[in-house]
C-alpha cells in the first residue's frame, strides 16, 4: 500500500485535516422525529411521519481507487451513471464484493504518519434521485446521516452542502435552499480511511460506506432545535421530579411573536398525569431561545432494570394563535444513580453491574444490523442476567 501525500485533490484533505470535523453540518441534538399530530407517537422515532422521508434503499454505486479517481462531475446530473451498480443503503460495501472486510487488533490498517492516511485510498461515490413533497413547500428540509464510515461529502444538485467526520455519530445538513421543484439528485463521496481513522481503530472489522439510515425531514420556520429531559427521584426514592429544557429556533427572515410548548406526562398505560407549559419569547430572524418548565410527582413507578416503566412525554410547538407547527415525544423513566459508600446504588438499592464488550455486529451484513439481530442480541444478553 502507498503512503504518499496526494496533493492533486487540495493541499491538506478535509479528511487529513484534524482541525476540520465538519463543514456546515447543524449542532448535534436530542434524536427525536417531528410530527404534524398533536397525538404524537409514544417513541419520538416513528419514521411514519408526515414530515419524514426516508431516503434508504437502493443507490447507484460506484468504487474508485482513491479520491482522485474519481469520476469527473460525479455529483452533476450530467454525469452518466448508467453502467454504474448499485448498493444498498444502509451497508457496507465491503459485504457486497467491493473490496473486502479487514480485521484488525493492535495493529492499524494503514503505515502510521497522523494526520496522514494512505493515498491508496478507496472511495465511494453514492448517488440517488429524489422529489420532496409538495406539502412541505416554504419549509425547512434538513437531510440527516445516521452513520457513515469514514469520512464524508455531500452535494445537492450539484451544490456542495457539506462535510463530516465521526463514523458512529449523526450528521445533519440544512439542504433546503439546494432543493428544486421535482427531480433532485443527491451525491455522496465517502472515504474508507481518514485522520479519525486513528481514534476510531480498536479491535473491530473495518467496514466502509453509508451504513445506517439516510432521511429528509421537514420542519416549520420555527421548531423545536433541540429537547433535553431530565427526570430523577427524590431522597425517598418515591416521589418525581421531571425538568425539561426546549430550544425553539427561528429560522425565518422575520422575527416572530411569542410561541408556547405544551408537554403532557403519560403513565406507562397512556394516560395523562400532568401537563405543563412553557412560553418562548419573541424570537428574532436566525435566533434560538431555550424554555425551562419542571413539576414533582408523588409517588411515580420507578425505572429499575427488572423494572422498566416507561414513562411518555408528549411535546407540542404552538404558534401565537395556538396553531400546532410540529410535534415529538419522548420515553422516560424515573430513576436515581448514586455513589454512597463505595456502592453503586439505584434507587436505594446497591446493585452489581454484569457486562460484555459488545460491538454493533452481524456475520452478513457488518455495523448495518437489521432491528431483529438487535433484539435477539439483547434477549440472549438478558437471559444470561448481562
């Protein structure tokens, strides 16, 4: 394998260059997917949602040796890509007879010269059409990356809208003003090695491509940024308290009145045992603001892991007339962690913890594991008392 600089894309790489993790990517955030319903699902993840659109499935698909080899204007429409394959998106190319699946253990995969990776540096280019609802027309679409491997570009109709690193973490762009009535095409150039390739080795397979879910979601002018949640219990270990923190950003020209959220506490069996509401003040063009609301709770069912009451919080954004502009919900439970005398301590209780080292794995098809895997994983750790 060569390791030599290749300085015919630019002089420092965006995926050699440490001090670049992203480029026009949005803040990280609580996952959550909007809902137009006031009656929002209990999860905060149905992909059912009137304002979600899934993106997975099958992409054209094509490997070149390095970033350099490329093929020429493979993010413009008038690139052909007719005698180009396909690939399923969420995978990884290896499993699919695109190079193959390389453990590794102490060693690094690659000579090491940090920030540097090796110029032989194979390079997927993924593209995929798609037309955005006429329902969400003067909104806001947000394209949103749930895991890529390594490094990644991403373009729009031929408009470059960004960059990330962090294989295992979300990346989300604003895409909205790239998006044309009808037909658009989405291109996405993903490296196999970058310079977070360093920090992300540990003993694993290295697995490259779009290996989680790819969507499009679309939010109001104003809408809920971000949704933090903190529910814990008293010394008693009986009574709730529930504190939520909303950020409501404005993403409009024109600065807003004041908007309310409305959050409604459902028990495990669905119905309501408080309600609370929160007002955000007037909020300029491309500004954010946070609203903080909190209630106890007497004698609320308590979250153990023999035990797990679930809890759902229902939040709704209203406009100054009271008109719903989206809404999300969110699982909780009651709990109360502590370090007293050397113990670990769940709700009073001292309890011993039993672990395996678990990576997100499956024989065919890699890091991509479908949601059956998943659970059969868990109930075999859970019926072993891990």
């Amino acid at each position: 394998m060569r390791h030599t600089r290749n300085h015919s894309v630019s002089p420092q790489p965006d995926w050699e260059n440490p001090a670049l993790t992203h480029r026009n990517r949005m803040p990280p955030r609580t996952h959550f997917i909007p809902s137009d319903s006031k009656d929002a699902p209990g999860t905060g993840s149905d992909f059912r949602s009137s304002r979600v659109q899934m993106l997975s499935g099958m992409w054209k698909f094509h490997l070149a040796p390095s970033p350099a080899e490329c093929p020429p204007h493979f993010s413009q429409a008038r690139c052909h890509d007719s005698d180009w394959g396909t690939l399923a998106v969420p995978s990884h190319w290896q499993m699919h007879g695109h190079g193959a699946p390389h453990y590794t253990n102490v060693q690094y995969p690659f000579p090491l010269d940090p920030p540097h990776v090796p110029s032989e540096n194979p390079t997927g280019i993924y593209r995929r059409r798609f037309s955005v609802p006429a329902a969400w027309r003067g909104m806001r679409v947000y394209l949103r990356f749930e895991g890529v491997d390594s490094a990644f570009h991403v373009w729009v109709n031929g408009a470059e809208i960004g960059f990330s690193k962090g294989s295992r973490s979300p990346a989300e762009f604003d895409i909205t003003d790239s998006l044309v009535r009808g037909e658009n095409l989405l291109a996405v150039r993903v490296c196999q090695w970058s310079d977070a390739s360093y920090l992300e080795d540990q003993d694993m397979w290295w697995l490259s491509g779009i290996f989680r879910d790819v969507y499009l979601l679309a939010r109001p002018a104003v809408h809920i940024s971000d949704l933090r949640i903190d529910a814990s219990l008293d010394d008693s270990c009986r009574n709730g308290t529930i504190r939520v923190s909303t950020s409501v950003v404005n993403t409009g020209a024109k600065r807003v009145g004041a908007h309310h959220v409305a959050l409604t506490l459902m028990d495990t069996d669905g119905a309501p045992v408080a309600t609370m509401n929160q007002t955000v003040a007037g909020l300029p063009a491309s500004r954010a603001r946070q609203a903080i609301a909190s209630r106890s709770l007497p004698n609320v069912l308590r979250w153990t892991a023999e035990t797990p009451n679930l809890y759902a919080l229902r939040v709704a954004l209203l406009d100054e007339r009271g008109n719903l502009l989206e809404s999300t919900s969110q699982r909780i439970g009651f709990r109360r962690v502590e370090m007293t005398g050397g113990n670990l301590r769940v709700n009073g209780v001292a309890i011993k913890l039993k672990g395996v080292n678990r990576h997100d794995h499956h024989p065919d098809f890699g890091r991509a594991v479908p949601f059956g895997a998943m659970l059969q994983d868990v109930l075999l750790m859970k019926s072993h008392n891990v």
